[in-house]
C-alpha cells in the first residue's frame, strides 16, 4: 500500500506516494527527476548517492524515503545559486582536476559541503576522514582533496 510522504528538496516542496521499501535515492532520480545524485552501489557502500538531510550528509540509498518524510533534502542541483553560479565548491572541483568520469562527484562535493559547514578550514586528515566513504575510480584522491583545501574558506 503506497504512503504519502512530504519532501523539500533544495527548497521545494514535494508530495509523493511511494511504496514503502523505495529508497530516498529512487524518489529523487525516479519520481522527482532530480538525476544529479548517482545511484552506484546501492548498498551503502560508495558513496555517489549522498545527499544533505537536515543538515547530515547520508547516503540515499540507505534511507527509506518514508524515514524521510518531512525532511529538508539538499542535492547537488541545490548547489548553484539563483543565477545558475556554481557554489565554491564545484569551481574548485573543476580547477583542481577533481572531476575525472564525473560519477562521484555530486557524492563528493555534497560530503565536501557538509565538512566546510561544520569545519571551514579542515586539516588534510580531515578531509580523508571525511570523504573516506566516497569511492573515485579516476582520480587517486589527491586531486579531491587539493579541490576541497582550496575550497576551505570560500564558502
Ligand atoms: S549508491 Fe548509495 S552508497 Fe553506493
Ligand atoms: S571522477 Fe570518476 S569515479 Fe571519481
């Protein structure tokens, strides 16, 4: 039996029925068609569907998009602002060669978001930390890490 369920994501209110084992990552992409947040492992394990709940970067995929019912949801598409400017962040993404296939990075950069909320000027140990759930097959890492120590302060 479907449920009703309310959702503001990136500031925009949605009413969905979904069925109740549908994931928060399968409204979004599915239902929403909001497709910048990726769907990978769909097991928790990668990282590329994370999104910022209430404030907490979780990986969509895990939670229930009942669990999210009345929850403030923001994806990358919230990142830019009114003009279509890119948030800090992605510039320093793209500058620092952070973005290889691209696939984890709306992952990445919504981690990224998260830490230079709590911590804007983090150490390097910090951002390993704090990205150490987010799997990049291209980049080595190191290239996401410069993106996010240059991004550190901007925000
Ligand atoms: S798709 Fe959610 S963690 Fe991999
Ligand atoms: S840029 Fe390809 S997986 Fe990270």
């Amino acid at each position: 039996m479907k449920q009703q369920i309310n959702l503001t994501v990136n500031g925009d209110k949605y009413e969905v029925l979904v069925d109740p084992l549908t994931k928060l990552v399968d409204v979004l992409r599915d239902n929403l068609l909001i497709t910048g947040t990726k769907k990978g492992c769909g097991e928790g394990e990668c990282g590329a569907c994370t999104v910022i709940m209430d404030g907490m970067p979780v990986s969509s995929c895990l939670i229930l998009a009942v669990q999210a019912d009345g929850k403030s949801i923001q994806t990358i598409e919230g990142l830019e602002d009114s003009e279509g400017k890119l948030d800090p962040i992605q510039e320093s993404f793209i500058n620092n060669g952070a973005i290889q296939c691209g696939y984890c990075s709306p992952g990445m950069i919504m981690v990224t978001k998260a830490l230079l909320k709590i911590s804007p000027h983090p150490t390097e140990a910090e951002i390993r930390d704090a990205i150490s759930g987010n799997l990049c097959r291209c980049t080595g890492y190191q290239q996401i890490v410069d993106a996010v120590m240059a991004a550190a302060g901007k925000e």
